[in-house]
C-alpha cells in the first residue's frame, strides 16, 4: 500500500459550555482515530501512484467527525471536534491565554467561540469536491462521480500521535498533540451502485477545514496570527475488493502575519487562499510517479 503525506463574526464573547474542562476526555467512539505514537516519516512530495486507473469514480467528501459518534449536545460536540483536531467552522478567540496545568501545563486561548458550523462543512464539502474533480479533469482522468455518500462503506481512519517537536510547533494555527491520519480499506458490500462499473473509487476526507482570527491553539505557546487551514485525507481504492491503491494527506495553511482581528471579508481571503493551496496540492499527489 502506497501513501503520500504532504500539511460572519457574531457574536466575539466565548461560548464555552458551563462548567466546560480542558482537557475533554473524548467519548470512546473518538478514540477509533487514536492508534500507536511514532516519529513521523520524512514526507513525500509527490504521490506515490503508478499509474491512473482505467476508470475512477469521484465520492463526494466526507466530514471526518461523521464517521464516529459523537456528543448529542450540539455546543459540546462542537468543542470535542476542535479539540480533537476535526473542526470545520470559523474558530474566534479572546480573553488573552491561560496555562492549564491539568494539561501538561500548555498554553492556549481563555475563550474560543466555535461559529458558522453549518455554512463552513458545506463550503469544506463544495471545495473538496470541486478540487478533486478538477485534479483528475487536469491529469486526464476517466471520470465519473459518485450520486450518493459512500459513507456506510468507509471506517474511521486511525491517527497516530506525532512524537517529539514539529518545526512549525509554537505559532502554528492547530492544536496540540499533532497527529498523523491513516485510511483504512473499505467495505465493498457497502458501496452503493457505481455508475459505469469503474475500476477504482477516490475517497476524500475532510479532516479540519476553518478560519480564525489571532489566538493560541493549544500548545502554541507564542500564538499565532489570523488565519486558515485545511486539512483532507484521501485514499484511492480498488472496487472490487476495497482494498488501498493510493492514499495522500493534504495539509494546507495560510497566516497573515500581524494580523489579529479580521473582518468578514478577509476570513474570507484567507478560506480562498487555502482552496487554492489544497487544488495544488491534490494534484501533485494525484499525479503518478511514473516509476520514482
């Protein structure tokens, strides 16, 4: 199995739930995406596919934070997701920053208000989609999509902790512990009808996708700037049997620095800017390695 690892502001008071702790203990259902801490590999700058299928069928996006059970309480989940790693939304600090002892004494933001929800996962979704499609359209692909979620058919990709620091560690726009994503096969015989019986099935992931304005992350210590990432897992399967052809994790970032209170208009900028990056990036991974 190959892989190819590349990375309206409302209401401004925090809305942590009352009685809110940090850390939230994860319900058991989250803990899917936990598995075994290791060093992470050198990342590969190109993906790592031989060749282009026959013929691949495009499913629509999925949201990451879908694949498990979560808190009923829709603010709770909120938290949970942008503490686990898995938001999508408009992520808002105040209130300077805290250090939280029970926490290994990290750093991060006193509020955090978790907003545009709904309006950010169909934006994530609609920009995913449209950067897939427009990958495999450059690469020549034959190419169909998929009418329907393919969801029922995909288990939760396992995450492994990032041990020891990363270089950009202590101004970065994602909280820590940093993890690295894996997809798993998929269930065949939970695979809706494919139209024109295609060879392989490109799945694509949203992991985190989200703005902000200037705050801390958890364990970021100087703070960082406003701005914006996202963050999709892929992985190309065989459809007879589900099992990996190709995989890649796209990470993307965009920081203004100097930047701290942004209006509508520039989260804005910077949600296009990491549209942009992640297009380039898909590309490059689909792109087949001809042999390297």
């Amino acid at each position: 199995m190959l892989n190819n690892r590349a990375t309206e502001i409302r209401d401004l008071t925090p809305t942590r739930p009352k009685g809110y702790p940090w850390p939230m203990k994860p319900p058991s259902a989250l803990l899917l995406f936990t598995a075994c801490a290791h060093q992470q590999p050198p990342k590969l700058a190109r993906s790592p596919m031989a060749s282009i299928p026959p013929s691949i069928a495009l499913a629509p996006a999925i949201i990451a934070s879908d694949l498990v059970e979560t808190p009923e309480d829709p603010q709770i989940n909120a938290y949970l997701r942008f503490e686990t790693g898995l938001f999508v939304g408009n992520v808002w600090f105040t209130g300077g920053y805290e250090i939280m002892a029970e926490a290994n004494h990290q750093i991060r933001s006193v509020g955090v208000d978790l907003q545009d929800i709904e309006v950010g996962e169909k934006q994530a979704r609609e920009a995913t989609n449209q950067a897939f499609a427009q990958a495999l359209t450059e690469l020549g692909a034959n190419w169909t999509r998929v009418p329907t979620t393919v969801a029922a058919a995909v288990p939760p990709p396992t995450r492994d902790k990032y041990r020891g620091s990363h270089p950009d560690d202590g101004s970065d726009n994602v909280n820590l512990p940093r993890f690295e994503w894996t997809p798993l096969p998929l269930n065949k015989d939970a695979l809706p009808a494919l139209p024109g019986q295609p060879t392989a099935i490109l799945v694509p992931i949203i992991v985190a996708n989200y703005t902000h304005n200037a705050g801390w992350f958890a364990g970021q210590a100087k703070g960082c700037p406003a701005g914006a990432r996202f963050h999709v897992l892929w992985s190309l399967h065989e459809t007879s049997t589900g099992d990996i052809i190709a995989w890649g994790d796209a990470n993307t970032r965009h920081l203004v620095p100097r930047e701290y209170t942004p209006n509508r208009a520039q989260l804005d900028d910077y949600q296009l800017a990491v549209e942009a990056s992640l297009q380039s990036l898909v590309v490059n991974q689909l792109t087949p390695t001809s042999g390297d």
